[in-house]
C-alpha cells in the first residue's frame, strides 16, 4: 500500500481563470501549484466538472498541455475542419495567450472523483455533492492508499463544508496565488486523525 498526501481540485477558478478564458490553465496559478508540490509532494484527484468529459487519459494529456477545453475525452485535439469557432482567429488569439503554456507534471494526476448522483437525471447542482464525492473516493481509496493528508483546492465551498477545515477557497477569477501556498502547505502537512 502507497503513502501519500492528496490535493483534490477543481480546475475553474483555480488553475483556469479570467486571464486564461476559462479553457486553458493560467500560468500563474499552473506555477503556485507547482511550488506546493515541490514543497509538500503530493498527488492530485481532479474533482472539477471537467472530470465529467475527460476520462483519466484525457486529465493527464490536458495536464501535459498545460489544459485545454478543446480535447476530447482521450485528450487528443476535438478541432475540426467543419467547426467555424476552432478554426476562427479568435481561437487562435486565446491560444497565443498560452504561447507557452504552463505544465503540471501528469503523473500526480492519480485520480477522479465519481459524479454520484441521488438520483439519474439530476443535475450536478442537485447531485449528492462534491464533499461526499471527496468522502466515498477516501472510503474507495483506503485499502489501496494510505491518505495521510488531504487538501481541497476550489474556488467554491457550497457542497464542501464538511472539508472546510482542509480547504483553500480561491478567488474564481484569480484562481490559486502566492498568498494561498502557506495555507495549503499547512494543511497538507497536517495529518488525518482516524
């Protein structure tokens, strides 16, 4: 059995911001996270609404890409020829703004939490909620992985509150900042009490 510490997050508002239009990750947030990691190694479980369209494959190859909405489950390229948008000069503006985009190391990418939903049909709102989501992965987890410390990255705490005390909030246009690495380092280093 492994050991180690986790960092569930969400990708809008904290590593896709305003300045990064929402569809490809902000350098700036990309560079924070990669310090905590230096400092506190760790390993990601993607708890986004992203993870509802990538499979794991497609988590890690968008990590690899520095993110990108535009890629299919896989994380291989969804543009076409027939599509007016990806292939406009607007496309191509927002992705010289990722001229070189920035990489989150894929292999820390470990995981996705399941959509567990009350009932089939309802949507993620009206879901069970990301912070059971966070619980039954742990339960799913634990005879395969010893977690020895947890740290939920998102820009919203509405379905999280039983987390609160192993949250950041980021600001969602600013996402993940420099201020926000002392906290997160805490507590990652903080140990789960059974």
């Amino acid at each position: 059995m492994i050991s180690c510490k986790v960092i569930f997050l969400d990708i809008d508002g904290v590593l896709a911001t305003d300045d990064s239009d929402y569809i490809y990750f902000d350098k700036k947030c990309v560079e924070v996270l990669n310090s905590i990691l230096e400092q506190v190694p760790a390993k990601i479980v993607v708890t986004s609404s992203w993870r509802l369209h990538f499979n794991l494959k497609g988590l890690r190859k968008m990590a690899d890409r520095g993110g990108s909405y535009f890629l299919d489950e896989n994380g291989d390229n969804k543009v076409s020829d027939e599509d007016d948008f990806y292939s406009s000069e607007e496309y191509f503006d927002l992705l010289k703004k990722a001229d070189s985009p920035p990489y989150l190391d894929s292999s820390v990418i470990i995981g996705k939490t399941e959509c567990l939903r009350k009932n089939p049909g309802l949507s993620e709102t009206e879901s069970w909620g990301r912070g059971y989501e966070i619980e039954q992965w742990l339960e799913y987890a634990k005879d395969k992985i010893n977690v020895e410390s947890y740290l939920v990255l998102d820009d919203d705490s509405f379905d999280l509150a039983t987390h609160a005390h192993r949250m950041v909030v980021t600001d969602t246009p600013i996402g993940l900042v420099p201020s926000d690495v002392e906290k997160c380092l805490a507590i990652l280093n903080t140990p789960i009490i059974n």
